[in-house]
C-alpha cells in the first residue's frame, strides 16, 4: 500500500499535487510547524483543509503533529471539525506528542467527533509529554457507540499528572468498551501510578469481554511493587479469550523471584495464549530461579506460536539459569517465533550460551529466531560458534538476528562461521547480524563471510551493523556490491 510520509507546510504544492494522484486509500501525514510565533499558521490550516478536502474516502489516516515548536490547541478543534467529513474512515492514528500546553477539557473536541466516525474499527491516540493531562474521560465517554471498533490505543509516556486516580477513571469508561479484541496502554515513565491505580485499570479487563489481545506498559513507572503487578495479573487471567499479552515492567526494581512465582501461577489460566511479550529489562531483583519459573510456565501453553522475553540488565542471570531456560525452551514443539534478550555482562559465558544453543536445535518448527547477547564480555569465537552449529539443524528458520553489541572478544571467526552455517538453512531468507564495537572484526572477515554467502540459494536480505569495529567504507560498499550479483539486498 502506498503512503504519504512526512508532508511539512512548505510542501503544499507538492502536497497537493500528490493527493490528486492519490490511488491508495490511507495517508500518513507528518505535520511540521516552524514558525515560532505564529503556531496556528495560515499554511497549516491551508494543509489540514486540502487534506481533508480530499481524503473523505479514505479508510486510513495518520496525522502527526509532534514536531510543532510551539502548540495552538485551536488545531485540535479544527482537526476534531474535519474529522467528520471521514464518512470511511477505518483506521484512525493522532499523535500530539509534545503537547505539553493540553488540558483535559481540550480533548473533548475530539471526544464529541470521534463517536460519529461509525466505520472506525481502529483508534490510536498518542499524547506522550501533554504534562497536563491527567484524565481521559473527555475522549472516552462516548466511544461505547462505535459498535464496530475493535482496536484501542493510548500511548502516555510521560504524562507527569496521570495518577491512580487517572486510571480509576480510565477503567470506569474502558469496561464499557465491551466490543474491544485490541487493547494497548502504554503508561511509561508515568511516575505517579502506583499499586492502587494499577489494580483499579486492572479490574476492567475481564470486563471488556472479547479481548484478546493486551498490551500493558509500565515501565519506569518505580512505585508499582509485587503487591500491584500480582493482583492486576489475577484480573488478566480472567480474560478467558486472550490469545496475545505483552506486558511491559522494564525497571520495576521491586519485583523479585517471588513475585514471578506468583505470576507465572495466574499466567496457567491463559490457556488460549498464542503470543507472550514480557520486559523485564532492568528488574535487578530476577535471577536464575526467575528463568526457571518462566520457562517452566511456558511448557503448559499448548496453542503459543511466539514467545518474545527481555532480561537485559538482569545482572543476576548465570549459565546456570540460561541452561534451566533452555531445558524448558525445547519443549515447545510448536512455537515459530523466538526473541530472547540478555545483558549479563560478567555472569555468562560460552557454557551459558551453549547449552542455549543445544536448546534450541529441538524446535523445528521455528520461522524466526533473535537472541541478542548484549555486551557479553565473557564469550568468545567458540560459544558463538557451537550456537549457530546448533541453529543451522533448524530447517524451518527464514529468519535468523544475532545481536553482538560490544562481545568484546569475538573477532573474523565468529563472522566467518556464522555464514557457513547460515548457508546450511535451506530456507533461510533474511539475516541480521550486531557487531557494534567488536573492534576484533576486519575487512579479511568480511571478505571471506561474503563469499560465503554467495552459495546460498534462499538468502534475500542482510543486514550488518559494524560500527566501532575495523572494516573499512571500501569494503563494505563491495560487500554490498557483491551479494547484489545474487540478489541479495545488503543494508550495512
């Protein structure tokens, strides 16, 4: 589908000329105001006006206006008027990033309209940085009437004033969202959430009775303990329908092995999981019993197709816990998508990742693996060897990502024996590969992976990052050059 990317107001013409031209029926429209004095100007009325002029068919929009230097909010009022004239509109995204100036009764503009868009199926708001806002109810009393609106967003990074009250209040309108399947609430860095408001949002979940997929970020949010993730994870469990959960609670330093436990025990409820997404990036309080407690839990989904977890940062982490996750990884005959994180930097070695390795052969019906060891400092060429050995068994793999950032130790052997195993695949398709700061790698081992590569009769796309280490801009411009003589696209 064809798009409409980043129109600022000194494209109007231009603008203009494309909407005519105009096939598709979906824009994306990135709004630039770079007048300092005058935010509302003649210009970006002008824009918003041809715009809706003449997209009234069109079934999807995305306007963005996070790079106004300043904010008139008399542009919500008049985005609100025109939003009516969508008598198609399906897929609604609005993003006021940076609108620090907003107050709650300003998004009733929005809130009057958006109940008579009744094709609208998906609505995305974005309000990261509106310090003022602390309530929602302006937009959400009336969206109950959109009987066809499946998918609800709201991303609040940051939103200063959003408290336990804020979320008793967005609770209240969200159990009225009975015909909700997508739910996303992202309330990162929003630091006065607390047990209490977590508990309250929680409890509308099981309420919205066709949800099945949940999306909840937490992260940062420093005041939430195991006491509110606990309880908010027992009302998530009663959504019998869920077929898809991520929860974000990246640096919520208070959970711990215990919490996990009694976590992972509510999790046994959610039998219809087919995709679980869990950050605990930074939670310094999970260690190798935490490993063990997830992987185990993860063994009992019998329908779970993708698995991604995140544990950078948990410094805690050893071999020991690896080698415990693993043993439980390789049992789920089923699953096609693998995304493991790790930022241990002095607590891992080949061992640890090893054994990973030796997991991770047993799941042939895996299409996309990543495994990111972030800035492992501990492993060297013959870890990072035997795991890709181990890997090239999985003859389902299209999609292989390797994160190395700053394994200090690894050099041209690593690099060299990655591509002779990835040529082993016989469908693999796209390759990833980190090696930011590896100051090891050089131009002979990009030389010799490339020609290597060459023998593939699948591969389409690779990837490579290689900042910070010794290959040359000759070189990889040659790389790249090469691997198109076999149709290979390179991005390096």
């Amino acid at each position: 589908m064809k798009k409409v990317h980043h129109l600022t107001t000194s494209q109007l013409n231009y603008h203009d000329i494309l909407i005519r031209k105009y096939q598709a029926k979906a824009l994306d429209l990135d709004l630039e105001c770079r007048n300092h004095h005058q935010v509302f100007e003649p210009e970006t009325k002008k824009l918003l006006k041809n715009t809706f002029h003449r997209i009234t068919d069109f079934k999807k929009l995305n306007l963005c206006f996070s790079k106004f230097q300043e904010i008139d909010t008399r542009i919500l009022k008049y985005v609100a008027q025109n939003l009516i004239k969508l008598s198609n509109i399906a897929s609604l995204n609005l993003n006021f990033t940076g609108w620090s100036e907003i107050k709650n009764n300003e998004l009733e503009h929005l809130g009057i309209i958006l109940p008579k868009l009744k094709t609208l199926t998906s609505l995305n708001i974005t309000l990261n940085y509106c310090y003022k806002i602390d309530r929602l109810d302006k937009l959400l009393w009336k969206l109950k009437k959109l009987k066809k609106l499946k998918t609800l967003s709201f991303t609040l990074f940051y939103c200063k004033k959003i408290d336990n009250d804020s979320l008793k209040n967005l609770s209240h309108f969200l159990s009225k969202l009975k015909q909700i399947e997508h739910l996303h609430l992202d309330f990162t860095q929003c630091p006065l959430i607390a047990d209490e408001g977590l508990m309250d949002l929680s409890y509308c979940f099981p309420k919205i009775i066709k949800l099945k997929k949940l999306s909840l970020t937490l992260n940062c949010c420093k005041q939430i303990t195991n006491v509110g993730l606990n309880n908010s994870v027992l009302e998530i469990s009663q959504c019998n329908k869920l077929e898809s959960l991520k929860l974000g609670l990246s640096s919520l330093y208070q959970i711990t092995d215990q919490s996990l436990e009694t976590m992972m025990s509510h999790f046994m409820n959610l039998q219809n999981l087919k995709t679980i997404d869990l950050d605990f990036s930074s939670c310094k309080g999970i260690d190798d019993k935490g490993l063990l407690l997830i992987g185990e839990t993860l063994t009992n989904f019998a329908s779970l197709k993708s698995i991604n977890i995140n544990f950078a940062g948990c410094e805690d982490i050893s071999d020991d816990g690896i080698l415990n996750l693993g043993q439980f990884l390789s049992k789920l005959n089923n699953i096609n998508s693998l995304s493991l994180h790790f930022f241990c930097r002095h607590t891992i070695t080949d061992k640890g990742i090893s054994s990973l390795g030796t997991a991770l052969s047993n799941l042939q019906t895996l299409n996309f693996l990543t495994l990111n060891f972030y800035n492992f400092e501990r492993i060297t060429d013959a870890g990072i060897i035997q795991v890709v050995k181990d890997i090239s068994h999985l003859k389902n793999l299209t999609s292989l990502k390797l994160d190395l950032f700053s394994c200090k130790h690894l050099t041209d052997e690593s690099m060299i024996q990655i591509a002779s195993q990835v040529v082993k695949m016989p469908r693999i398709q796209t390759l990833i590969l980190h090696f930011y700061y590896c100051r090891k790698i050089t131009n002979t081992g990009i030389c010799k992976f490339r020609e290597i590569l060459l023998s593939s009769n699948t591969l389409k796309h690779v990837t490579l990052s290689l900042d910070q280490t010794q290959v040359t801009h000759s070189e990889i411009e040659n790389t790249q050059k090469i691997l198109a003589t076999k149709n290979i696209s390179a991005k390096i």
